[in-house]
C-alpha cells in the first residue's frame, strides 16, 4: 500500500471520528440542537486529547511511533493558542486514520475501548 502522509492520516481519521460519534449520538435524542451540542462535545480538540491520553499505554511501540510523529506536526496559525491540545488531537485522528485503513481489528478493538470514555 502507498505510504499516505500523517496530515492525511488524520484528515481521513477526523472523518472516522465523527462518523463513530454520529453513529452513537443519532441513538441519544431526537432534538437536532441537543444532537449537535453532544456531537460537538465529543469530536472537539479537548475530548481527544483527553482520549489520547486514556489509551496511550495501550499502544503498541508502532502507535506510539505515529503518534509522536503526528504531535510534532507544524500547527496552522490559528491554533496556537492551543497548541498542545491541538498537537494531541491530531495524533488522535492520525492514529485513528491509520488503524481505519491498516488495520481494523485494531481499530474495533481500541474504539470499544475509547467508547467505555465516552460521555453523552
């Protein structure tokens, strides 16, 4: 398989990411405004730090690897005032991005995990 750059492996894993949440806050309510505002809490910079944080010492060597790599990305402008959050999140999605095209046993796995995090 073509190696995909790390700013596309979390491009592709934001997508995951929300389409994981989508999935499981469609089940939540019926309000779209309340839909929106639980989604939101669960796809913004800080929830994946805090995820990122919560399964780092369940990564393998290689994940860890990427994730580093994905951290040290060079931020756009108008996060810095975020940056280490920003930094976290994006290796979250990087990691994500990874495990939805190279692995998806890993990625069932891990996300059963984050989803035990989850709070709606």
């Amino acid at each position: 398989m073509q190696e995909i750059n790390l700013r596309n492996y979390a491009y592709l894993g934001d997508a995951v990411w929300e389409l994981f949440i989508r999935e499981r806050t469609i089940l939540q309510t019926n309000n779209a405004k309340k839909l929106h505002q639980i989604t939101t809490n669960l796809v913004k910079t800080h929830s994946q730090f805090e995820l990122l944080h919560f399964i780092e010492d369940k990564l393998t060597e290689d994940e860890q690897d990427l994730v580093k790599r994905a951290r040290n990305l060079p931020i756009p402008v108008g996060r810095r005032n975020i940056q280490t959050e920003y930094r976290q999140a994006t290796a979250f999605e990087a990691l994500i991005g990874w495990w939805y095209l190279h692995d998806k046993s890993r990625y069932d796995k891990m996300m059963a995990l984050i989803e035990t995090q989850l709070r709606y």
